[in-house]
C-alpha cells in the first residue's frame, strides 16, 4: 500500500483535492493546430445483433495519410468526447507539444436495441458490453469497429499503437479487451473502475494474479468517496467498495510485476478528477512511445523474502518467450520425447509423424501414420501412438516399424507406465482403459462423474493417474491399485474456467519432478499445485485454443504445446518426468 499512498499524497500534481478544474492543456490554446470530429454509425453486426452504435473520430491536423497512424478507443465516447472531459481538445495540445503521436481517436458509444413499438423499452447493452468479463467485446472492437474505421483512416497494426479507455464499467471493458487481447490493445486508462461483484470483475485480482503477466500498462484513477458517504464508510452499493477494490486490482498488477499507476482523488463516482488529471494520464500512458511496451518479472524477485511458490516466474522467465518450432501444420495432436531428448509429434490430419531436436529443425518420422494422435514414449525405446480411426494402439521402432499393440481402442490419450502398461482415455465413452504389459484390456474407469476424459497423465511417482476433464472445472486423481485398477478418485484439481463456455477445454496435462500439474485449457496452461490447487496460468503461445502439452528435450527443461497447426517450446526452469524414470516428488504444501 505504501506505493499507492505515495500517488495518493502526489494525486494530480498540485491540484487541490477539492478542486479539480481542468488544466491549460484541457483548454483550447492559441496556436495549436485542431484536429477535426466526425461522427458516424455502426449498424449492427454479429456481436450484438440489431444494435447500431454511435461512435466519432478525431483525426489530429498532423495525420498523415501515408503513415500508419495509432489510435486510441474511448468507450462511453460521448462523454469522452464532450466537454466535461475534452479529449479532442487534450490531443490537440498533447500532440502539439510532442508528448502523444499523431493518434487517431475513436470514441464509441455502447449500443441501444430499439424496441419494435413504442409501447416497448430498448434494450440497453452497455452492462451486457462493458461489464462483462468475456472477449466478446474485444472481438466487437478488432472484427467490426476497428475494421470500419480502417476503410477511412491508415490505423497501425502494432498493438503498442493501440490504447483503449473507460469509464466506471466502461473501465472494466475497457481492461477486458486488452486482457483478452493483448496482441492488440497494450496501453489501458480505468476511470473509477467498477471492479466489484456485478458481473464477475471483482474476480479479477486473484486471476491476474495467477495468471502469467501480459504486455499491458494500465492508468487507473478513483476517488475515495466512490460510492461512500460519512454515514456508510463501508461504501453504499451491495456490489462492494470502489477504493478498496480498485486498490487490489492495482495491488494485484504490482503483485504480477506490470507497469501500473493507481491515483487516488477525494471525489466520487463522476469524472471530475479524471478529467482534470487526463493530460497526466495520458503522457504517463505513452510515455517513451515509440518503444514498445514489454513484461517485466516483478522487481521483488530480487529482494528478500521473495517466495517462489505459486510464481509463474518459479516455471518460465519472461525473457525466454514461446518459439515455434516448424512451419504450420494442419493439425497438431500429441507431443512426445524419448531418452534422447528428441521431440516427436503428430498430424492427424496429414497422416504423419513428425521429429525434430534440439535445432528445432523438423524431418517427417513416419508417413502414413494411420491418422496417430496421441503420443508417448515407453521404457522399452519405442514411440506408442493412438490411431483412434482405426480404433487401436500401436508402436514404432526406430526405424519406424509399425506393431499393434491393441484392438478396438478408442483412445484420445495415452499414458505409460515403467512396466510397460498403458492407460488411455475413451472419451466418447466416457471412460479410462488400462492394457497390460501382455497387451489384455478392461476398463478401470467407467463412472459417470467425469464427463469427457480427455488427457492423461501419471504422477512423478505413478502412484497416481490423473485424469483431464475437457468439460467441468474438476479434473481427476486416482490411486493406481497394484493390479493396475483405479481406486480412491477424487475430482481434486479445481481450474479456473472462461466467462462464456461451460468448458474447461483440457486437452493435454503432464506434470513436473515436484509434483506439479500442468494442464493445457481454454484459459492457458493452468499449473496446479500437489495439493490440488491451482496456483499459476502461464501464457498461450499465441491467441487461439491450446492442444497437447509435454515436457521434452533431453533434460526435460522444454515445455512443448501447440495452438491450431503450430507446434511451440519454451524453456522451463522445472524439468519433466520422463515414464521410464519415475520419482518420488516432495510432500506438498500446506
């Protein structure tokens, strides 16, 4: 708290608390050339269907044409636009003087459902738009504004040349696009944000918290008596306390080491002190510009009593990034590595096999591969892979020898113990099988509780078999009995979900030499702790869904994953198991 006391003390360079008057580079100055703003409408689209938007642009007096030019989005345009706050007027002298680029300025409205009759109310979306904590508003901004605007101005594609602002719920869209998408929205200003329990926003400090930092720079402002009079100190609004929650929100990007400004007035819920701190805000927002906008590990990893534990900077570092291994693929299915460190993965789609090392240079092990989708090495040297079109388990010798392995196996995934037994996942059937060394079936998991078995993967010390549910938010761990059945389930690791899907989206998980659980979902790779819970959520390769997920390379020290046809690594300071070397991991935490 010390820190946002400081910005507290330091709020508005000089303005009096009670007297927040708008500055001279909110006033129209002699001299400075005007920017010019149009208004426009968006009929409807997809997102919010039968729901026209209002929105403006500015376009600065120094645009040029022939340049690609960044822009800015202001949601609740109007007000933005308007002349409590005069954004076109700060941009006019803010760029004038150098401090902001030539930006293109869009300011939009949320969108109003006209009624069929005028006996009927309009459907009002800006709640449903802004306070939603889903990319569907991003995906309105990058499909059909953004594109709109594009077909009249010369917009830069670098997302460090994109800003987005809001106000009260707009401030929380506002984030919610950058965090969604942070391939396009960098730079983020929050007014008198709405984080607080209306539509899910006040689960957000605990989710940035876990989740790995992404390259974003957020301003935020609120004033202490948001929402509280004398008589309720507690604050008025069932929703909760806007200081307080807009505190932890900025305490929370502290806490995951991002490039954050909380400033703290004495007003309530209006903009009078974010608009008479606007030029401040936003010279602190572009500052340096053009230099991009980049994660930092957080600065406290380098003082005492820093305690790794569910860090994400305990797994990656920030400065060793995802990297693609290969070219695109049409598909990628599963990922795996054998003892000499090689790294083997399938194309279903194609029908092949593919291997590639340490250069990450990428030959094709096996042509027609029976549509092979999963994939795992065994204690014996051999490649084992799923051919669910076949419906059968096979292996492969080095030379790429194909042997049946099993008959009349539907198997999505396949995980192999140090004696050569097999369990894999029938997820149309809602059910785990187990082969033995003699290459006998039977069923070890039949029940009902898991509704789509989708990823497999065995403890350190393959005590375990833990169960990926591509559906609920639960996934599995069983106790392997000694005659391979599966005992004592427990639906033990809780995962975050996303806002709009009722699925987790697992489709892969494998686990470190502590113990560590490490499944790929629809909201990232979510590592959970021994002890069930989840505790980090690193990054995807890129935006899209996450496939199959290994650790591999020769130490094991690589984790490997794919979005769509693309095949990624990244170097990890945890090292895998490989299933002919089992360990024991540590206790757990408490």
């Amino acid at each position: 708290m010390r820190r946002i006391t400081l910005a507290i003390l330091c709020a508005s360079a000089g303005l009096l608390a009670e007297d927040y008057a708008l500055g001279p580079d909110s006033q129209p100055q002699p001299g400075v050339p005007k920017g010019v703003v149009t208004r426009y409408k968006l009929e409807p689209g997809k997102f919010y269907p039968g729901t026209p938007h209002n929105y403006s642009i500015y376009v600065p007096a120094q645009y040029n044409a022939s340049r690609p030019a960044p822009f800015m989005i202001f949601l609740d345009g109007s007000g933005a636009a308007g002349g409590n706050v005069r954004v076109p007027v700060v941009f006019d002298n803010l760029i004038a003087k150098g401090s902001l680029p030539p930006l293109i300025g869009i300011f939009v409205d949320p969108g109003v459902l006209p009624a069929f009759s005028d006996s009927a109310q309009n459907r009002y979306e800006r709640i449903f738009e802004y306070d939603s904590i889903s990319g569907r508003y991003a995906r309105f901004l990058i499909e059909e504004l953004i594109p709109e605007v594009a077909k009249k101005y010369n917009l830069s594609k670098d997302p460090n040349d994109h800003a987005i602002s809001g106000v009260s719920t707009g401030a929380v869209g506002a984030f919610m696009a950058a965090w969604e998408r942070p391939d396009q929205f960098r730079r983020v200003l929050s007014f008198i944000g709405t984080f607080v329990s209306m539509k899910g926003a006040d689960t957000l400090p605990a989710l940035i918290r876990k989740t790995e930092p992404k390259p974003i720079r957020i301003f935020m402002q609120d004033g202490r008596n948001d929402h509280v009079i004398a008589g309720q100190p507690y604050g008025t609004f069932y929703a909760g306390s806007w200081p307080i929650n807009n505190q932890v929100v900025a305490e929370a990007f502290e806490f995951a080491g991002y490039d954050v400004k909380l400033v703290l007035g004495d007003e309530g819920h209006n903009m009078k002190h974010g608009a008479a701190i606007m030029p401040e805000a936003l010279r602190w927002l572009w500052r340096d510009y053009p230099q991009p906008i980049v994660v930092h590990e957080p600065a406290a990893m380098r003082q005492p009593g820093w305690d790794p534990r569910g860090k994400v900077y305990s797994i990656v570092s920030a400065d060793k990034p995802w990297e693609q291994v290969g070219e695109t693929y049409q598909t990628v299915g599963g990922i795996a590595s054998d003892k000499e460190g090689a790294v083997f993965f399938a194309d279903p789609a194609a029908n092949r096999i593919y291997k590639t090392g340490a250069d990450a240079k990428v030959g094709v092990f096996k042509e027609n591969s029976g549509g092979a989708a999963a994939l795992r090495f065994g204690a014996d040297g051999k490649l084992y892979a799923s051919q669910p079109a076949r419906k059968r388990v096979v292996s492969y010798g080095p030379a790429g020898d194909e042997k049946v392995v099993a008959q009349n196996v539907e198997a999505g995934d396949l995980a192999l113990t140090a004696k050569g037994e097999i369990y894999f996942a029938d997820t149309a059937h809602k059910r785990v099988g187990y082969i033995d060394a003699k290459s006998r079936k039977r069923f070890v998991y039949e029940g009902a509780e898991i509704p789509m078995p989708a990823a497999l993967s065995l403890s350190p010390d393959q005590a375990m078999l833990i169960v990926g549910d591509g559906q609920s938010k639960f996934s599995w761990s069983f106790q392997i009995a000694p005659d391979g059945s599966l005992v004592n389930g427990e639906p033990f690791f809780r995962l975050e979900m996303p806002e709009m899907s009722p699925l987790s989206g697992v489709q892969g998980v494998t686990v470190d030499s502590i113990g560590q659980v490490y499944f790929a979902s629809a909201m990232g790779i979510q590592v959970c702790e021994q002890n069930g819970r989840c505790a980090q959520i690193l990054s995807k390769p890129e935006h899209g869904t996450l496939g199959n997920i290994a650790f591999a390379g020769k130490d094991l020290n690589w984790i490997y994953s794919s979005v769509g046809g693309k095949l990624f690594r990244r170097e990890a300071k945890q090292h895998g198991v490989a299933p002919w070397s089992p360990v024991k991991p540590p206790k757990p935490p408490l």
